[in-house]
C-alpha cells in the first residue's frame, strides 16, 4: 500500500484541494452548495417526470 505523500498528489488534487485566498475558498464552497442543489432539483424533476407518466 502506497503512503500519502505530498508528492503523490496529482495536479488536479492540488488545483481542487489547495485554496490560496479567501475568494478561493469561498468559490469552493458555493460550488460545493450548487452541486448539490442541482442534483436536488434533477432528482425532483425526475420524480414529477417518472409520477407523469405513471398516471
């Protein structure tokens, strides 16, 4: 089993895992709200789909 390591991270883990400001953080965080109230809103949108064709 290969130890973590600094140097095994990729540069994407870096780009998604290393915040620099404040703003970065911040971004981050709304990014992390809008994932999940897309997926909420997909789910819901597929729900009233899916009770559509049933009737």
């Amino acid at each position: 089993m290969l130890h973590y390591t600094e140097k095994n991270r990729s540069n994407l883990c870096h780009v998604i895992t290393d915040f620099h400001s404040v703003s970065e953080k911040r971004v981050a965080r709304f990014d992390i709200w809008g994932v999940l109230v897309s997926a909420l809103l997909i789910a819901s949108l597929v729900e009233v789909v899916r009770l559509l064709i049933s009737h």
